[in-house]
C-alpha cells in the first residue's frame, strides 16, 4: 500500500483463505475458511508500525490484525488467537510475561536444494568448522552482517538480552527480553524478517529450519513463562516465603495435559520432527525437572521472584504467537482445573508412555485431531483449518521421493 493510502485511513481487506495457505502456496478446500471466501479486514496495530531501516528506498511495515469486517477477530488469525489467550488469563486478574529464545543458522548462499546447506566464507576467508560454540570470538568472521542486525534491532526498538554462538556449525541464539506476550510474538516475528532481510543484504542466507543440518544441534525457539498479578506484578508462581504455590505445579499440570496435543503447532512442518528425534536437548517429552535440559518442560535455576517454566518443545520453525498461544492456553487450562503434574525428574531418565509426545507430522496431527480440548481453546473453525493446511503439506513431502531413498533403497532386491 501506498505511504499516502496508509496515512488516508484506507482499509486494506484480504480473502479469509490466505489464512489457511500452505507452505506450497496453496490452499485447502473452502469449506474449511467459508465457502464464499468473503474479504477480512487488516487493521493495523498503532504499536506496531515501523520503518524498515535496511531498506535503500523508504519502505515500512505494519503488523496488522486480521479482523472480519463485522469487527471481531478472525478465528483463523493465530494473532487473534493470542489476543484471546491473554484475555483469558486477564478476565482471572492475571497477566502472562514471556520471553523468546530464538536459535538460527546463517550459511552461505543455496541455489541448489539437493545439496546440504554450508557455512559462510567469513572475513578470514575461511568456512567455520564447527569449533566455535560459546567462543566470545565466534561471530568475528560475519562481523558485518551482525553489526547491522544490531542497528537494524535498536532502530526497530527490538531490545536484546544475550547473543551467542550455539552448538550447530554457524548457529547463533538470541534472548529477548521478557515482557507482554504479543509484545514479544511481534517482536520475535519482526526479528525473524530482520533476519532474513539483513542477510540478503550481505549475500548470506539465515535459515530458521528446526534441523537444517545432519549430524547437528536444531534450532529451537524456547519460550519462557510466568505469570503476575494484574496491579501488583506480583509473580504468582512464588509464594511470599519464596516457596513454589499450588497455582505454580496447576500451570505445569495444565502444560502436561496439553502438549502431546498441541504438538503439531510447536512443531509444524515435517523437519521439525528430524529435530525432536534427536532429542539431545530438544527432548520431545512432557516431563517437567527443575534445571534439565532433557526435560520438556524445564524450571531454570533463579530467584524466587523469577521462577518461571520453560517450555523447550517449539522450534524456531514454529508461529511465535501460534505457539506462545498454545503454551500459554495449556497452562491456563491447568489453572483452572487444577492439574496436578507428574513427579519433577532429575538426571537420566526414561520417558514415560503417558509423557512422550508424537514423533512425527501425522502423528501430531492424527493427535490434534482427536483433541477435544484443542477445539475448546482455539475453536474448532482454527483447529479443522489448520489440519487441512499442514495435511496439504505433509502429502506434497510423499508426493517426492528423497534423496535417502533412492540412495539406500534402491540396490535393495
């Protein structure tokens, strides 16, 4: 849209299907976003209307809410859909606080897609090999690319809490500062585009795939939950002695129930299950530990005040407001019903039946399908729509045969 039509108040409408396109660009049958199709409102978030400092011609971005022209929210928005959660917990007095964890690669230019993704040449002319994690000169060698993501996030008011290399070959993570759940959908989503914007620029390609590479660390997108009092802030995770509460173990009661169903939305795409089987550290598992990385659901090591609980399943493939939705609606959930979870693990251990998570696509989905609670939280419009949506994708992935196959598969009598 033009600078002169935004500025003119003029309403920018969409068809209800672009909701529900696949990942291919198509979509699925209109029944599952009204067989007429009928336009949807896109309303700009005052908030949320920025100039995009790494373009050469002036150009913003507004996120918007995608709203049916009677007025209220799309079901079908997964924006909405987080608006609604927050409300929810607002209408008991309380209000979530979130933080993102976001792992990423950055490789090189990929113009061939049967061939595996590699690292960049860095400023010293060489290619990483994978001896970098943790290193405090582990970015040297893109220092240019990470200098304007820098100023592209201060100019976008994108505040940063730490920035590291991770574990994978070229692999780095950032923590966002914790704060109000859409804040920080947006600016995890806003980050994500800064990303992939700034790399172009210097003939890099940021890859925010679950598992890009083989034999290597995927990249997760961690969310950090607590939850306070509305008008005192107060965290009603703790007690005034320092000592966990009922609603505390209630929150991580409701996160067990919900997570086996709410799986295909932490982990949406078929590659998001080549990172969960190799569950070092991205365990695909319920169970809940106080400062376990093997754990689901982890509680890190803090002060009483900041007792939170991790939620390690989503990877950074994963919808941020889709995904804080679901964990933040699962908790809820607990809450009110008053779950108790299981027993807290520690060190090794074997993940029981009831507490291990579907460990692929179809395997999610058939889940989600047969959720009941799925359908109460999100509705059964969202829910049947998004089936369909990643049904789509996951029968294109049959439709071609890999690589492997015709490798492994093909002297076989």
């Amino acid at each position: 849209m033009t600078a002169e039509g935004f500025l003119e108040g003029r309403r920018l409408q969409l068809a209800r299907g672009v909701l529900l396109q696949c990942i291919m660009g198509g979509y699925p049958p209109a029944r599952f976003y009204g067989s007429d199709d009928g336009d949807l409102a896109l309303v700009a978030d005052p908030a949320q209307i920025h100039r995009l400092p790494w373009s050469d011609e002036p150009r913003a971005m507004a996120i918007c809410d995608a709203d049916e022209l009677s007025g209220e929210s799309s079901s079908l928005s997964t924006r909405g859909q987080l608006k609604a959660v927050i409300a929810r917990y607002a209408a008991h007095g309380l209000a979530p606080v979130v933080a993102t964890e976001l792992e990423f690669f950055v490789f090189a230019p990929n113009t061939d897609p049967t061939q595996p993704f590699r690292p960049p040449v860095g400023l010293d002319g060489r290619r990483e090999d994978g001896q970098s994690a943790f290193s405090v000169s582990s970015n040297n060698g893109l220092r240019p690319f990470f200098s304007e993501v820098y100023k592209c996030m201060a100019a976008l008011g994108l505040p940063r809490d730490t920035f590291m290399h991770e574990m994978g070959v070229s692999q780095f993570e950032i923590n966002l500062l914790h704060g109000d759940p859409l804040l920080l959908a947006d600016q995890t989503f806003l980050f994500k585009h800064l990303l992939k914007e700034v790399a172009l620029k210097h003939g890099l390609n940021v890859v925010c795939m679950a598992k890009p590479l083989a034999h290597t660390p995927g990249s997760s997108m961690h969310i950090h939950q607590s939850i306070v009092e509305i008008g005192s802030g107060k965290n009603v995770f703790t007690e005034s002695n320092g000592e966990p509460t009922a609603m505390f173990r209630h929150f991580i009661g409701g996160q067990q129930a919900g997570l086996a169903d709410f799986t295909a939305l932490f982990a949406p795409n078929v590659n998001s299950y080549q990172r969960l089987c190799h569950p070092y550290a991205s365990p695909n598992n319920a169970c809940w530990s106080h400062d376990n990385r093997a754990a689901g659901l982890r509680i890190p090591a803090s002060s009483p005040v900041a007792r939170r609980v991790e939620n390690r399943l989503p990877g950074a493939d994963a919808n941020p407001y889709l995904a804080i939705a679901a964990s933040l609606a699962a908790g809820l959930h607990g809450i009110e019903q008053e779950l108790e979870p299981s027993a807290a693990i520690q060190g090794e251990f074997a993940v029981p039946d009831s507490l291990a998570l579907p460990c692929t696509l179809h395997a999610a989905l058939e889940r989600l399908k047969r959720s009941q609670l799925a359908r109460e939280l999100f509705g059964s419009e969202f829910i049947e729509g998004y089936i369909a949506s990643k049904t789509m994708e996951l029968t294109s992935f049959f439709d071609e045969i890999t690589p492997w196959e015709r490798r492994v598969l093909a002297a076989q009598a």
